[in-house]
C-alpha cells in the first residue's frame, strides 16, 4: 500500500509539471500557425491529455473487460464535462464562452454519447461499431477544425515563430503528463479495488478521474496563464474523443461484451448533461461559479442514478 501511495503522489506530481510546459508550448504553436487556442487546445492539447484514457481502453479491450473500456470512455466524458470543467471557475475566476466554439463540439459529443448507447444496449460493442465511433470522430475533429472562428481571447504574447520546437516540446510535455497520470491511475485502481464495486462503476468513476488529472492539470494551468480559450478547447475537445475515439478503439480491436443497462443509463445521462450544459453556456456567454458549483452537483448525482442502475 505504501509503494502504491508513493506512486500516486509521484504521478501526480510529474503531471503538474509536465503540464505547465505543455500549455506553453501549446501557446507558442497557436501563435507558430496563427490558429485560434481553442483549436489547438481541442485538436493536439485534447489528444494529448487524453492518452491515459486511449491506454486504458486498449488496455481494457486487450485484457477482455469490455465493462472497463465502455466505462472509462463514458466516465472520462462525464467527468471532464462535470467535475473539470466545473473546478476552473472555482480556481481561475469567470471564463468567457464563446457560443459559435462550443456549440458545434458540444452537439457532436452529445450524438457520439447517444450513439454509443444505443451500440452498446444489446450488451455488446461489435468492432464495425467501434470503426463507425473512430471515423465518427475523424470527421468531427475536421468539422470542429473548418468551422471554428480564427480569433480566440486576446490573451497570447508574441513568441518567437518555431514551430517545430513547440511541437516537440508539447510533445515531450504531454507524455510526461500521460505517463504521471497514468502511473496515477494504476495506484489509484490498486488502492480502489478494495471497495468491491462493478468493474464498469470503478472504471467509471475511479479510474476515469484518474485518467482526467492531465485534463484537470493543464486546463488549470492554462487558465491561470489567461489562456481561458485553450483550457475550454482541450475539455471540450479531449470529452468529444472519450466518447467517440475512445469508446471505439476498444471494440475495434476485440469484440467486447458489456453491461447494457449501465452503458444505456450513462450514455443517456452524460448526453443529457452535455446537452443542457452547452445550452446553457452558449446563452449565458460565461462560466462563472454558479455554473461551476452546478456542474459539480451534476456530477455528484451520478452516484445514486449509475449505483441503482448497477443492482
């Protein structure tokens, strides 16, 4: 138990400080290309925070728990959209929604969530159904890309243009981000796995806060550097790929078999959430701490709705 404490702390720690180099490096890319930071922070910053959760879904496919790829895709969805995104107004002060950004993202997950559940309600997820949720977000990662606005908050400084020295070094950033998290996640399933709970309610909920810490680390990180746009973009963006590219890479390997009824009640539930919370955001233009607290208590709720859903 100690070593696996040790780890997690260890982990933890590596991913604070990969993460603060990687939202300047990100910075620095945006400026390279003149491309807005929600984009970058959608398309490469989301890719990158989200290889905890592309491992454990392979990891989880490879290894035959379907339960526990289905339940880290759509946890790992939830919880960014919930519990990640509901801490940063809390911690960094209102941020400023721009609704032509999240709208389209936010419409997009709610289909792969939809679509997702409906995959998986005859308890299992065939591998065409996985390609269809890979190509899903190969053509949502373009639309996002073609049809967000250039312009982003007036926050970036001028960096010298080196592309591909940012490049690099975000890339560098984000593996030591990925690889602290994800010996994070490994002590944190170790010392969960005493609570006795289903596989796909621990992968849910425990394994996908874990796999979330890089999303919470830079996206805070970010938004006390002022790149609110870019913290919004990797949430926005690494949510879309768990409930599409993630939930897909598993069953596109391994056909799984899965617990219908809890990946039905989840996949409604998150595209609910993720409905009303675009909604929401779009009309009010801002993210304060009402909407922070409230997505906290969102949060919160699935507890008692996926527990009662898994007896």
């Amino acid at each position: 138990m100690i070593f696996w404490v040790a780890l997690l702390i260890v982990g933890l720690t590596a991913a604070i400080i990969g993460s603060r180099r990687a939202v300047d490096y990100a910075t620095e890319l945006a400026y390279s290309f003149a491309v807005s930071p929600f984009i970058i922070g959608a398309v490469v910053v989301g890719f990158g925070t989200d290889l905890p959760e592309i491992a454990n879904s392979l990891i989880g496919a490879l290894a035959g728990e379907g339960d526990f790829a289905a339940g880290n895709a759509t946890g790992s969805t939830i919880t960014q959209m919930t519990l990640v995104l509901g801490i940063l107004p809390l911690v960094g002060g209102a941020i400023t929604i721009g609704p032509q950004r999240i709208v389209l993202p936010g419409a997009l997950m709610v289909v792969g969530l939809i679509t997702g559940a409906f995959f998986g309600s005859d308890d299992q997820l065939t591998r065409n159904e996985g390609l269809i949720l890979i190509a899903f977000w190969i053509a949502s990662t373009y639309l996002i890309y073609r049809r967000t606005p250039l312009a982003g908050e007036p926050t970036m400084v001028a960096y010298e243009r080196r592309p591909m020295r940012s490049l690099g070094g975000l890339a560098v950033s984000l593996a030591v981000v990925g690889a602290g998290a994800t010996g994070a996640v490994t002590a944190f399933l170790e010392i969960a796995e005493a609570l006795s709970v289903p596989v796909f309610l621990l992968s849910f909920f425990a394994a996908s806060i874990g796999s979330s810490l890089p999303e919470l680390v830079v996206d805070i990180t970010a938004v006390r550097q002022g790149e609110r746009d870019l913290a919004v973009g990797d949430i926005f963006g690494s949510s879309l790929i768990d409930a599409s590219l993630v939930l897909g890479i598993g069953p596109a390997v391994r056909h799984l078999t899965v617990d219908g009824d809890l990946v039905v009640t989840s996949g409604i539930a998150g595209a609910v959430i993720v409905g009303a919370l675009t909604v929401v955001l779009a009309r009010r233009g801002k993210h304060d701490w009402v909407t922070g607290l409230a997505l906290l208590a969102a949060y919160a709720a699935l507890y008692p709705l996926l527990l009662s859903a898994g007896h």
